[in-house]
C-alpha cells in the first residue's frame, strides 16, 4: 500500500476546497532504564529475549512536579534534541502508569503529523539508547503494574485564512458532525490502521480510559473521540483508538479517509 500517495490525495481533496486538515499528536510511551546489555551468546538469537529493565519511577501520581524533577535531566536531553530537529514541542509530561511519559506538539497540517510522529519515535528510542535507557512505544509492556500507552490525535479543518471550521454557535457546525459521523461509521474498520499489532488490543480493555466503544462526547476522556474545548479557535475532537507502533502515514491516511468519507456523504 504506497500510503503516503494514497494520504496525499485525501489532503488534494481539501486544498482543492481551500480547505487544511490541521492535527496536533499527544503521545505516550515508557521510558526504562537498561539493567544489562548483550551479556550472553543466547541474547543474540533470534529472536533474543526481551531486555531487562528497571523502572524509573513507580507512578500513579499523575503531573507531579517531584516525579518530573527526578528525570528531568534525562528529559532535558529528550527536549534539546528534538528542538534541535526542529520538531512543533509543545510539553513534555509525566503520565500515569510507572516509568510513563507523554510528549505533545503543537498542530501541523495534511500528513506532516505522520512524518513527525516517525521522526520523533525512532530520534526518540535513539537519543534514549545513547544514555542507557530504553523508550518502549509498545501499547502493553510485559512488565507487573504496567499502564497502557496509546497517542491522540487533536483535530480540526481550517479554512483558507485559518479559521477553525469546528465550532457553531450551537456547539459542533454541520462539517464537523458530519467529519466525526464518518469517523464513527468506520471505527471497526480503521482499527486495523490505528492498531496494526495484537499487544495494542490489549489496551481496549473496560474502565482503562481507552476506547472499548465507539462513541463520541464532550470533554469527555473515555470516549474514543472526546469534543475539547468551547466554541472557538481552540475548539477540536480528539481521537483515542491508536497505538504508538505501526506506520503513522497509514493510520492518519486510513482515518483521514474515514472522516473525508462522513463529510462527503453527511454521516450526521
């Protein structure tokens, strides 16, 4: 599948309507430090046995100020280098599960989220490994007391000048209902993009803030698309469904399709 061709004709369809898809990412992953390195001849087989690691943190204390501060150097390593890359950093993040991190950036438009999303896991795994430490993008690390990770995907459809075509003065305008209808009546199917492994399934479990069902509401965390914000520039859906392995092109091709497809047929 040459996703990035088939991404770039689901964006021609909005330029050719002044239009812009504009997408900002919020991903999550862990961030283990390596206990040993290749140390036996059965670490080299194929495959070899998954590394050891030790968690930096134990977690559940979600944003607190001492958890950052104990990797925070750590981190401003993380920081200066994508900077340096030239990646749209917006913060960086503890998160909830133990040795659980999140990074976001701010908005781009068509497929740009992909192309970022690449360059900031693999430059990410990279400067991790250079220091002794590994960066787990997987949904479900085989590891006691873990926490899922996934990425969202904030979004909204701008028009020529820039303005957010979201917002009405009645809440959602008529594109953006008929843009989340799409995404909706395709959500079984689009699965296969956002997930392309068995350990993301595990993920969708009942009362885990993941999307277990496929459903839309305000401001609301465990919808798998969550309304955020008031009427207003800053006004955007945000999509849950997708884990941080597999190929970003195909899934935001393969959910860009999905609600191209509810706007052109007016899935309200």
């Amino acid at each position: 599948m040459a996703a990035l061709q088939s991404a770039d004709g689901t964006t021609q369809k909005l330029d050719e309507r002044s239009l812009a898809w504009c997408a900002g990412l919020e991903v999550e992953f862990h961030v283990l430090k390596l206990a040993e390195g290749i140390a036996a001849q059965d670490h080299i087989a194929m495959p070899g046995p998954p590394p050891k690691v030790i968690p930096l943190n134990h977690g559940y204390q979600y944003l607190t100020e001492q958890r950052y501060d104990a990797i925070e150097p750590l981190m401003e390593t993380l920081r200066s280098n994508l900077q340096e890359l030239g990646l749209p950093l917006r913060s960086l993040e503890i998160e909830f599960g133990p040795s659980q991190v999140e990074v976001t950036f701010g908005a781009t438009t068509g497929m740009q989220p992909a192309d970022l999303m690449l360059l900031f896991r693999s430059a990410t795994k990279q400067i991790f490994a250079r220091a002794g430490y590994l960066a787990s993008f997987m949904c479900r690390p085989q590891l006691p007391h873990i926490a899922s990770s996934g990425w969202h995907l904030h979004h909204s459809v701008e028009d020529a000048d820039g303005h957010n075509l979201f917002p009405h003065s009645d809440g959602l305008s008529k594109l953006a209902r008929s843009w989340l209808g799409g995404l909706l009546q395709h959500a079984a199917a689009a699965t296969a993009f956002s997930t392309p492994t068995i350990n993301g399934y595990k993920r969708y479990m009942p009362n885990s803030r993941a999307p277990n069902h496929i459903v839309w509401a305000y401001d609301n965390r465990a919808a798998m698309v969550r309304v955020v914000g008031q009427p207003g520039d800053a006004f955007h859906a945000a999509g849950k469904p997708c884990g941080g392995t597999g190929r970003k092109s195909v899934s935001l091709h393969g959910l860009a399709d999905c609600r191209g497809s509810g706007w052109h047929r007016d899935s309200r």
